[in-house]
C-alpha cells in the first residue's frame, strides 16, 4: 500500500484566507472551518467544530511565533485537508508566554488518514513553521498564491 501523500492533496489555495476580520480564536476557526466545508472535505460542520474543541481542552494549539495549529480528527472529515487564515490583527490564542495569533492553520485528519503518509505531511509543515523566515513570510505576503507557493516550498511539496 502507498502511503505517500503530497502536500498539495491536503492544502488547496481556495482553502486559504488572507486579512480575515475575526476577532476570536472561535470566529476564525469557523471561518476556516466554512473553507473546508465549501471544499467538501468537511461534511458536517458542527460534528467538525466538536471535535476541534476537544482537542483544544487537551492543550494549547497555540505558539509564540503567532502561529496556531488546531486540529480535529473527526468522523465528519470526508478528506484530510488544511485551511489557512491570516488575521488582519492579532486575537487572544493561549499560548505559554501569552502571545497572541495572527495566523491560524486548521488541519482537518480524516478518522481513517492516520497513516504515516498524512501524518508526515502534517509534521512538515509544522516544522516548517520553526523556522522565524518561513513565518515572517506567510505573515506579510500579499496575495493568497504567494501563501500557497510559500507553505508548498517549504513542506517537502
């Protein structure tokens, strides 16, 4: 069985979303949530939501470079996919330090997807997300392809 997966069947440029007016972690992931809905990756929002918050009481998805990660493993997930948004402010996120989010990566991981072709891809682009350029970058670029362009170059894509 192949298990190789590209960055490209879980990140999709119509799934991403530049200067979103959220002013809540809750606002953005719905937000988010709606791209991946809109995608068909998603069948059942609120099942969808469910499961994110979940995992959200577990810890913080929350970093200090202004990133957050929230995820959801769900049986409402049709296809494994990732939605990107970048705030036009930051919002108040819980982190260790404290430090507020301005760009939120929702990954949604389809119940059967947990395989170590997902889960690879999934870990690239949070590594990739380390690194202080890469962030700074996604966080001023000016156009949704750039956002794109930016996260497939630096996840192994």
């Amino acid at each position: 069985m192949n298990t190789t997966v590209a960055i490209d069947d879980v990140l999709q440029e119509d799934c991403i979303i530049l200067d979103a007016d959220c002013q809540s972690k809750e606002q953005i992931i719905s937000a988010l949530t709606d791209l991946l809905c809109r995608s068909g990756a998603i069948t059942n929002k609120e099942v969808f939501l469910k499961d994110v918050y979940l995992r959200e009481e577990q810890g913080s998805t929350g970093f200090e470079n202004h990133i957050a990660i929230p995820h959801g493993k769900s049986v409402a997930v049709a296809k494994t996919r990732i939605a990107v948004g970048r705030l036009r402010q930051n919002i108040t996120w819980e982190t260790i330090y404290g430090t507020q989010v301005r760009l939120v990566i929702l990954f949604a991981v389809k119940e059967t997807d947990k395989n170590a072709g997902h889960i690879k891809i999934l870990a690239k682009i949070s590594i990739s997300l380390g690194d202080e350029e890469v962030v700074e970058k996604l966080l001023n670029v000016k156009r949704r392809e750039e956002m794109f362009a930016l996260l497939l170059a630096h996840s192994g894509a």
